[in-house]
C-alpha cells in the first residue's frame, strides 16, 4: 500500500521533479556528449545519488515525525548550505579550465561515474514541491521502513520522467552542445548560488 | 585602405544620387505614414518639430546608406539615435504613466510590465505544462508579442539585434568610442555563453514558474524599469542588474569593440539564433574571391566570423546581419544572400531585398523613439521640464 501510494504521488507530481532535476542534469548530460545509452548510464548515477538523498530523508522523517517535519521546512540554512555545496560543484564543473577536454577529469574524485551521483544526491536533498509532499507523507508513518519504502516508490515514480532525458544523446554529434552543455551547468551554478546565499541570509 | 573600401562597396549596392533618390521613394513614403500613425498633421510647433526632424532624419539615413552602400556605417548611426533615445522615451513615459521608474507588486499584478520580447523563450514550457502565464500581463499582450516576434523573424531572423532591439544600439555605441580594441582575442568557447544562458532561462523559468531571466539577469533593468527594492533579494539583483549593465554593455564594448552583450551574454540573440532558418537571408563568404586576409573576422561586432566560417563561405548562426563585415571586406567577398541561391550571383538585388525590410523594421521601432526624445528636449527647453 505505501509502495503504491509512493509510486503515485511520484508519477503525479513527477514532471515537476523533472522540472527541478533539469536545470542540473540537462547542462551535465549536454557537456558529457554521450549518446543515449551513455546518458541513460550517467542517469542512473545520478539517480542512485538521488535515491541516497531521499532515503537520508526517509531515515530523518521517520526519526523527526510530523511535528519536527515543519521545523525541518523553515531549516533554510541547512538548505541553503546544500545549495551552495552543489552552485560550487556546478561552477568548477562549468567553468574550470573552460575550453579544455573535461575540467572534472583533473580532479580526480569528481570523475564520470561519482559526479553525476554527487549531483543526484544534493538534488535529492532539495526541497522541491513534490518532494516536500513526500516528505510530509512519509513522516506520518512512523515506521522506519515503511517511510523508506514509500520514499523508494516515490523515486521509481519520478524517475520515469527523468529516463528520457538520455535522448539528449542525439545531439551528441553537434560539438557546440557541448560547450553550451558545461557553460550552462556553470551558470546554472551561480544561480544556486544566489539562492544558497539568499537562503542562509533567510534563515 | 578606406578608400578601397568604399571603391569596393560601391560596386556592390552604391549607386547614383538619382538611382539612391528613386530607391528612397518607397521609404519616403512609408516612413511618412508611421511617423504620423496615420493622423493628421499635428499644428502645435512643439508636436510637430518632433516629426519632421524625425523624417528628414530617418529618410537621409536610408539615402545616403543606398547611395554609398556603407550599410554597416549609416545603420549603426541610426539604431545608436535610437537606443539613446529609447532610453530617454521609454523612461519619462514610464515615470509620467507609473509615477516613477520603479515597478512595484502593484504595477506587476495589474499587469502593468511593458512590452519585451525577451518573455518568448521563458514562458513556453510553462505555459504547456500549466496553461498560465508566467508574466505579468494577459493572454491578449503576450499573443500580440508573438505575433509580432514571428512577423519579425521570418523577415529577419536573428537580423532582429541590428536592426529592431531596442537594446541592441546600447552596446553598439559604447563599442565605437575606443579607436583600437586593447582586448583582442576572446577564446572562441565564450561565444556559446549566451545559448548557455538560454537553456539556463529557459529550465528555471520552467522549474520555479517565474521569468528568471526579468528577476536575475537582464542587464538593461539598470536604464528601463527596477523592482522596488524591499527586500535584501531585490538588492542583490539590483546590484547584478548594475554589474552586468556595467560589465557587458559599456566597459567591454569599449574594450573589446564588439558587441559583448549581444555576442556572447543575450538569450534572446541566441533565441533568434536558434530560430533563423525561418528567415530566408545569410550572410556568404564568395571563396573564390576571399583572400584569408580575416578582415571580416577582426571586425564582426558578434563574434559571428573566425578563420573556420570564412573558409566555409558562411557566417555563423549568430550573424546578425548588421553589414560590417560587406562593408570592410576589400575584395568585395561577402554579400547578403538569399538561401538556394548562387552565392555571388545576386549580390545586388538579395542586398536591396534585405535592406528593405530591415531599415523598414529599424525605422518603425525607432520613429516613435527618436520624435520621442526630440519632444522631451523641446518640452525641457520650452517649459523647463521634461515632463508633461
Ligand atoms: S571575406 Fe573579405 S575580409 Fe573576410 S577574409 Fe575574405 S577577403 Fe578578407
Ligand atoms: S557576420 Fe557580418 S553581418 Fe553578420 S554580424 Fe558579423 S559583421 Fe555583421
């Protein structure tokens, strides 16, 4: 019952997701310039990070329960470090050596496979409308599992309008995507960052 | 070198003083009908001062760009004037219909935000997926924007931003002060900043449901219309309006003299790039009368030209059709061209072909403009204020 109910919030409220996780993974998937299976690879990354994000939040709306969940809501600062934790990791990305192969390739922890998943981990970790739906479900339970389970199919709901992003493969042939691909990851970067700081400034 | 220039120009689309007046006709006659909208002659000398040096002015332009075919040279004279003068106009209407230059909540929930075409590329997705949109205004204002965008493009295309932005002539101007550039190569990776910019408009205004590019980054806030600032959210995109304003459209335009906020910072530049296949003029290199000599490349005000398209025999997707390149190639190489047609073969007509349109677009945004700001001068000189 909780899986199905998870699985639906996810498939309702999926497209905003999408809508979240874009802006992040779009520029990454245009920057790498793999062709579909590549991305839909890199989308698992960065999914299982984004799967490791949820379930850090079912563990903490499973121990804070209902009451602590709309203290976590007004926690911004702790989102707001979040943010600028992912602005930092976009504008290296971005704009690191702009010009050469692959700027994260020099910097050995960042490589292909851990920096999509680092990625999907600090997007988990945002408070995006669907989410916080979630979120609220899923502190009602109680049960450490069940709000685990719940936050699981929520993902696999979701997740169904993140998979098709890999078409962005059939571009890959046109080298300016590209560079458009890992400037926009760099601005996108500046953009959390503004928010990050706004959030702290906030909190 | 000059001379030459203008020897080789000529032979593309100069003419005679009698050929350039009968060429101007049409113009003369269009222009007459805009700068009057239609209505009588106005009497009062302080209504129709205005007009009449608006009309000599726009009409001199189109003669003396025909009869010497410096087309870059005459243009840039007059969507300079009009960039300067749409600040002038823009603002004193503003400040007489809203109070001031501010725009408050108030102003943005009545709807009250004034015309950009810069809302096109943000409220597309939005509007699919949530039916509403994303700006302040009605359904009415944002349809008439797009009709007019498409009109505008499939006669131009990205031939918008050197002849019809109202912002375009801003950055321009500032990048004829300095005579010698003292920055002279920007890494080609930069001209995709604006695409970049693009996709990151684009996917958070689909993201968080607001113009991100209006609330964050448009650098021409600093001399139209800014938020009320009531928050520390507001200062801090006060103070990146200014910076951008600053960085992009006056100090590197004068370091560089290019084009910096059109070439490599402007989504709307690389929106009408994306969408200039439905438009049916380019700009071609004639390889076989280029020498290599790169000329074309030194000059181009947006980044459009390197060594690559010159081989091509092509501008890039940027081109803005703005003619500097036509008018300092010595051999006479690049033309504006109409597509599947013989590169070379009708440099000529596909030249007039463009340039009517164009300077019609130039002079329908910029009449209302330019009388505009000579009205103010005369209501300031007259009655000692700006203001009505
Ligand atoms: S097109 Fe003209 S200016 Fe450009 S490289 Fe060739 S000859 Fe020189
Ligand atoms: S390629 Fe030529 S016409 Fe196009 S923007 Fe550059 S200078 Fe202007």
């Amino acid at each position: 019952m909780d899986f199905v109910k998870g699985l639906m919030l996810g498939l309702a409220s999926g497209a905003v997701c999408a809508a979240y996780c874009g802006p992040v993974l779009i520029p990454y998937l245009l920057s790498r310039g793999g062709n579909i299976l590549n991305n839909l690879l890199t989308i698992l990354y960065f999914m299982a990070g984004r799967l490791a994000g949820y379930l850090l939040f079912a563990v903490l709306a499973w121990a804070a329960g209902m009451a602590a969940a709309a203290s976590i809501k007004s926690e911004k600062a702790v989102f707001g470090v979040i943010y600028i934790v992912l602005a930092g990791a976009m504008i290296f990305y971005g704009f690191k050596r702009a010009g050469g192969d692959c700027a994260v390739k020099r910097a050995g922890f960042l490589c292909s496979t851990t920096f999509p998943a680092v990625l999907g981990f600090l997007t988990g970790l945002n408070l995006c409308p669907p989410f916080l739906l979630a979120f609220t479900e899923a502190a009602r339970m109680g049960v450490l599992w069940r709000s685990m389970l719940f936050f699981a199919a929520f993902f696999v709901g979701t997740s169904v309008y993140i998979l098709p992003l890999a078409i962005l493969g059939l571009g890959r042939r046109i080298e300016a995507l590209r560079y458009v691909g890992r400037l926009a990851a760099g601005v996108m970067g500046v953009f959390y960052l503004y928010l990050g700081i706004l959030s702290l400034k906030g909190a | 070198m000059a001379d030459n220039n203008r020897v080789d120009q000529k032979r593309r689309l100069g003419t005679s003083a009698v050929k350039a007046i009968l060429l101007t006709l049409p113009i003369l006659l269009l222009t007459g009908l805009m700068v009057t909208g239609g209505q009588p002659i106005p009497k009062e000398a302080i209504r129709l001062i205005p007009l009449a040096v608006t009309y000599l002015f726009i009409n001199s332009i189109f003669f003396l760009l025909i009869y010497s075919g410096r087309i870059s040279r005459y243009r840039t004279i007059l969507f300079v004037t009009y960039a300067a003068c749409f600040i002038l106009t823009f603002t004193t209407n503003l400040i007489e219909t809203r109070g001031s230059m501010i725009l408050t909540q108030e102003n943005m929930v009545k709807g009250e935000t004034p015309f950009c075409p810069m809302v096109i590329p943000m409220v597309i997705i939005p509007a699919a997926l949530t039916k509403t949109i994303i700006f302040p205004g009605s359904m009415a204002s944002i349809g008439s924007i797009l009709v007019a965008w498409l009109g505008v493009t499939i006669a131009l295309g990205r031939g918008w931003c050197s002849w019809g932005c109202f912002f375009g002539g801003m950055d321009e101007g500032f990048s004829k002060i300095a005579r010698q550039p003292v920055i002279r190569n920007i890494n080609r990776k930069w001209t995709y900043l604006s695409f970049a910019v693009l996709l990151v408009i684009v996917l958070t205004s689909a993201a968080t449901l607001s113009p991100t590019y209006c609330e964050w980054l448009c650098p021409f806030k600093a001399v139209t219309e800014f938020e009320e600032i009531t928050s520390a959210k507001v200062v801090v995109q006060t103070v990146i309006f200014f910076s951008l304003f600053t960085g992009l459209v006056v100090v590197m335009p004068i370091l560089t003299k290019r084009r910096t906020q059109c070439g490599l910072f402007c989504p709307m530049g690389a929106f009408q790039s994306l969408t200039n296949k439905l438009n049916v003029f380019d700009v071609r290199v004639d390889t076989n009368k280029c020498t290599q000599c790169n000329l074309c490349v030194k000059s181009c005000p947006v980044f459009a030209l390197d060594e690559e398209s010159v081989r091509k025999g092509r501008a890039r997707v940027t081109c803005s059709k703005c003619g500097k390149c036509i008018e300092v190639c010595p051999r006479g190489a690049i033309s504006f061209h109409i597509k599947g047609t013989d590169v070379g073969g009708n440099g000529r007509t596909a030249q007039l072909m463009f340039i009517y349109p164009a300077f019609l677009l130039l002079a329908i945004m910029g009449s209302g403009m330019i009388s505009g700001a000579i009205y103010r001068v005369l209501l300031l000189i007259t009655t000692g204020s700006i203001l009505k």
